[in-house]
C-alpha cells in the first residue's frame, strides 16, 4: 500500500560521505499518506541479522547505533514523507546493503497502520 524509493548509495573510499534518502508514497491512486511515526535506517550484510542504524521520531527525536554515533546524521522532512541518512567518515565496515524503514504509515486509502520496508540500496566503502 505504500512505497519506499531509497537512493544514495554507491561506491566510496574509505573516509569519503554519501547521503541516502528515502521517499515514501501511498502505490493506491487518490491515496495519499496522513502520517508516519518513526523512520529509520537498517542495514544488513549477508548471512547476518538486519540491524538498526539510526531511527527518527516525527518530532525529530534521533538515536544511534553507536557505530553511528558522530558520524551519521538521520534527518526528515514530514511534508515530503521523506528521510534522510548523511554518512560521513565512513570505514570498509559500514559496507552492507541499508534499509529505510517507515513505522505505523497511516495512509487515506488503508485502514488500519502499517509498517513498510524498502527495497534496500547497496553501500560500498573500498579500503
């Protein structure tokens, strides 16, 4: 019912930055999102367990993951439905596929709240 189109991702050196962003809008047409609460920023590589990198609230409240924490800056923007992941100084072992995930989406078309995945954008730190 609702789609997440993430971008940013890529191929940097060790140190370099990227900046991820994640839109979400209603897939129904006429529909159209009325709220989100929290966003948030996973990552995942393979054979290991999904795990979170920063998450917002709609207020704007943000925490870390410590292997985030000074370097990473999640941010939204409520009118556009969009978050934000500014990676800065990032090592070889940030590399792993990220995830944007939008919690209790409540959308004009959908009864009910749900929380939605997507589809996920690789990030490559080379050493």
């Amino acid at each position: 019912q609702v789609q997440l189109v993430e971008s940013g991702g890529g191929l940097v050196p060790t140190g370099g930055s990227l900046r991820l962003s994640c839109a979400a809008s209603a897939r129904r047409p006429g529909g159209s999102i009325t709220s989100i609460d929290d966003m948030a920023w996973y990552r995942q590589t393979v054979g290991e367990q999904r795990d979170l990198v920063a998450a917002i609230t709609a207020d704007g409240n943000a925490n870390y993951a410590d292997s985030a924490k000074g370097r990473f800056n999640i941010s939204r923007d409520n009118a556009e439905n969009t978050v934000y992941l500014q990676m800065n100084s990032l090592k070889p072992e940030d590399t792993a596929v990220y995830y944007c995930k939008a919690e209790a989406v409540v959308v004009t078309t959908v009864l009910g709240y749900y929380d939605y995945w997507g589809p996920g954008t690789q990030v490559t730190v080379s050493s």
